[in-house]
C-alpha cells in the first residue's frame, strides 16, 4: 500500500477514536484500542464501562 493511503488509514481510525469519546489516537486494525501521543492506551470497551 502507497505510503498515503496508509496515512490517510490512520487519520481515519484516529478520529474513529474521537468518536468514542476516548481521545484521539491511532486505534489498531479492529479499532478497539487506541495508542495516544503520550504512550497511554485507551479501549472502546473501556469507553463502554465508563
């Protein structure tokens, strides 16, 4: 995949997170988990629980 389009993939699961009301971040492939610029680690489930 051309370096762009992955860029762009990342953009989009980033505010995928946002939408989660978790912060924003680069989630994994299954967008459950999210990595955050100061290293922390949010989940959609964790979202769920609060």
């Amino acid at each position: 995949m051309n370096a762009g389009l992955n860029w762009l993939a990342f953009e989009v699961m980033s505010v995928r997170c946002d939408e989660m009301g978790i912060g924003r971040g680069i989630c994994t492939e299954n967008a459950l988990e999210c990595v955050f610029d100061d290293g922390s680690i949010a989940t959609s489930l964790q979202s769920l629980i609060n």
